[in-house]
C-alpha cells in the first residue's frame, strides 16, 4: 500500500468539531501506551502519519486518517488511564470518548487494544464490560507480541478469550517489530469498513 493513499484528516478535541459521517470509521482504543498509534501507522504503511510516543498520553484527541480519498477512516482514540492529566482534562475526553462510541453512526467496529506483556487490567475489563452493556461491537488486538515468549503468549491469549468468552470477539495478534503479518492483519481489519 503506497503512503499517498493515507492521509491524516482531522483531529477533533470536542464533539462539535467530530467530522462528517459519510464514510464508515473504524477505531483504536486501549490504555495509553498501548501502541494504538503506532498500530495504525503500521496499517497506513506510514512511519509518523500518526504520533508515537516514549511519553504516554501523548495522543489527547480524537484523530482521524482518511483511507483511499475518504472511502473509510481509521480513528485513533486518546488513551485511558494516563494517571498525569488533569482532572479536568481527563472528564473532557472522557466525555468525546463517549459520545464518539455510542453516538457515532458510522462507526463499524472498535479494536480495543491490549499490551501483551501486561495482560487484561482493571480499567481494559471496565472498558470492556462497558462496550458490552452499550452494544458496541469490538474486536481485541493483543500488541507489542515482540517483547513476550510464544509461551507466555498462548498463555495470555488464552486468559484473554476466556474472561471475554463471546465467539464474535476475534483476538488479534500485532507487532510493529514484525511486519510479516501486516497484509492479513490488514485485511481482517478493513473488512469492517466494506
Ligand atoms: N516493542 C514494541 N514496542 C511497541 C510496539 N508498538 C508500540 N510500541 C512502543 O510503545 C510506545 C507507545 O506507543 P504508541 O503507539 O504511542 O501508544 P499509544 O497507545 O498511541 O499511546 P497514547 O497515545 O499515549 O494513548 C512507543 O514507544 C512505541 O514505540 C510493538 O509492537 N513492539
Ligand atoms: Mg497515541
């Protein structure tokens, strides 16, 4: 996939800036740090389309990349649980997060993500539930699988798909380390957006 057929579009910090709903979106949520932006730049085949960061908490808005001249949006949502934002700040986004994920109409499917080293925590579990109670569909994306042995990873995979224990949640595997698998990863996430 050439570069040129991404761009990044908008960046929206409140919802009366959220672009149009024309085009089906499909978006990345998870605790910050997770590697949600750098997922997508793997996906957009881009180095810094979207920005990563050594500093969590670095994406504080909703950002949105147009996909072959807008024929679908990948959305890159500000992570949860970064402890150092202001209270103030936090109930902000909080408040777009939400209102994004229940109100949107174009929006095919969320990717929760989900460091691999780390596992399912308290707040990914409350996020989870709360898709579930708000009939948002999701799938899960286990990342940074580069940094764990095959063993711990079947492990965690395992524990994942039981405390989630629904058949139309897939679980995803994702390095940004190792690029053989990009294409079918990909493919099994820009078929929402068909
Ligand atoms: N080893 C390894 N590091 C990764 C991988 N994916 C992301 N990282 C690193 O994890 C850090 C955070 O990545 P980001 O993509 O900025 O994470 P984010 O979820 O967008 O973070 P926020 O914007 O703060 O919510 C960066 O230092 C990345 O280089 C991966 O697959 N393997
Ligand atoms: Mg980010």
């Amino acid at each position: 996939m050439a570069r040129q057929n991404s761009n990044f579009m908008f960046g929206a910090s409140n919802i009366k800036s959220l672009p149009n709903e024309s085009v089906p979106e499909i978006a990345f949520a998870g605790r910050s740090n997770v590697g949600k932006s750098s997922l997508i730049n793997l996906l957009i085949n881009s180095k810094k389309a979207a920005r990563v960061s050594s500093k969590p908490g670095c994406t504080r808005q909703i950002n949105f990349y147009s996909m072959y001249n807008d024929k679908f949006r990948l959305v890159d949502l500000p992570g949860y649980g970064y402890s150092r934002a202001s209270k103030e700040e936090t109930i902000q986004y909080l408040d777009l997060i939400e209102y994004y994920l229940t109100q949107r109409r174009n929006l095919k499917r969320v990717f929760v993500l989900i460091d691999s080293k780390v596992g399912l925590k308290e707040i990914d579990k409350d996020f989870i539930y709360w898709l579930t109670y708000n009939n948002i569909n999701f799938d899960v994306v286990l990342t940074k699988i580069d940094k764990v042995s095959q063993e711990n990873l079947d492990t965690i995979l395992e524990s994942t798909q039981k405390w989630i224990d629904n058949e139309n949640v897939s679980i995803h595997q994702i390095s940004i380390r190792v690029k053989c698998k990009v294409a079918k990863v990909r493919d099994e996430f820009f078929k929402f957006t068909r």
